[in-house]
C-alpha cells in the first residue's frame, strides 16, 4: 500500500514522501495517526500543490534545529565496553547506549535517530557517527568505545580461582596419601 507521510516517520521517511508499506501498518496506524494519508490520485495532485508550503515549513523547522546542531557537531562521546582479546567486545554497543551517553553530556536525543548503518559496534575503537536532527540537518558525532578497567582482572580472576582450586584439591588428595605411609 503506498501512503503520502503528512509528518516525519523515523526510520520510513520525511513530509511529503510517497513510501510503500505493509497494509496493516499504513491502514491501522500511520492513517489513524495522522501521520499519513492514502496515495490516491487526489491526494497526491493534493500533494503536489502543497509541496512548496511543506517544503517552507521543513526549511523553518530546520533553521531552529540548525542551532541545536551547532552544539551537537563534533561532541565525542565515550561509551565502555567489556571486550576480549583483540579488541573484540562481549556484547556490543547500540544506539540506546549512545543515546544514554549522549544524555549524560546534555542532548536529548532519540535513539532512532543515531544512524548506525552497519549495525552495532562489536570492536573497541573510535567511529564516526551520524545523527539525524531533522530530515535536512545530519550532525556527525564521535564515538570512542574503550574497555572496562577491570575486564582483564575479571578475565583473570575466573582462571586464578580455578588454578587455586585444582592446587587445593592436590594437596587434600596428598595429606591422606601421607597419612597412611606413616601408619
């Protein structure tokens, strides 16, 4: 089913778009909503009217998100990671990590709008991001994901404990060996 996006849909598209989707999607929700309308030809002669007015609307939403980008361009922000050998990661860093992040230094940002293209990160390093503010303003922001201080010690501390153990368990196993040579 095609629908004409009255309103910015993250992840689908911005106003004014034509996008296909799923009929119970556009039917049950994006219509109901308000944030679509059924692309039939009325709609999209409509459409082509009103372009000018939508696309003077989006320029002065841009203009006020412009400021906000201005402080955003160029933050880094470091996230911590448990990570292995290599540099690999046990888990991996996503949006809503960055976005958490993000909002400890002050920028309320939505998570879908931190665009990861390639997925989560699962390598420690620095990355490139970009964040969309609005439909004509993407700020980049840079990612530093870095180990946990105490990873290596937690790596460490499972092999020492074993270790430990396996020592106790052979001198408990030697002490009744002694004990009977003597008797």
């Amino acid at each position: 089913m095609k629908v004409i996006l009255t309103q910015e849909v993250l992840g689908l598209g911005d106003p004014g778009e034509v996008v296909q989707v799923k009929n119970g999607y556009g039917r049950n929700y994006l219509v109901p909503q308000g944030l679509a309308l059924m692309a039939t030809k009325k709609n999209i002669k409509t459409l082509e009217a009103e372009r000018q007015r939508i696309e003077a609307a989006q320029s002065r939403e841009a203009e006020k998100v412009k400021a906000e980008a201005a402080t955003l361009t160029g933050v880094k922000v470091r996230v911590e990671a448990r990570a292995g050998e290599g540099g690999k990661l046990y888990g991996s860093v996503t949006n809503m990590q960055i976005a958490e992040a993000l909002a400890a230094l002050g920028f309320e940002i939505d998570r879908r709008r931190i665009i990861m293209s390639e997925g989560p990160i699962k390598k420690l390093g620095t990355y490139s991001l970009p964040v969309k503010l609005h439909p004509k303003v993407v700020v980049e922001i840079e990612l530093e994901v870095y180990p946990e201080a105490n990873s290596e010690a937690q790596e460490a501390a499972p092999k020492a404990k074993a270790e430990e153990a396996a020592e106790e368990a052979e001198a408990v196993a030697e002490e009744p060996a002694e004990e009977q040579a003597k008797e």
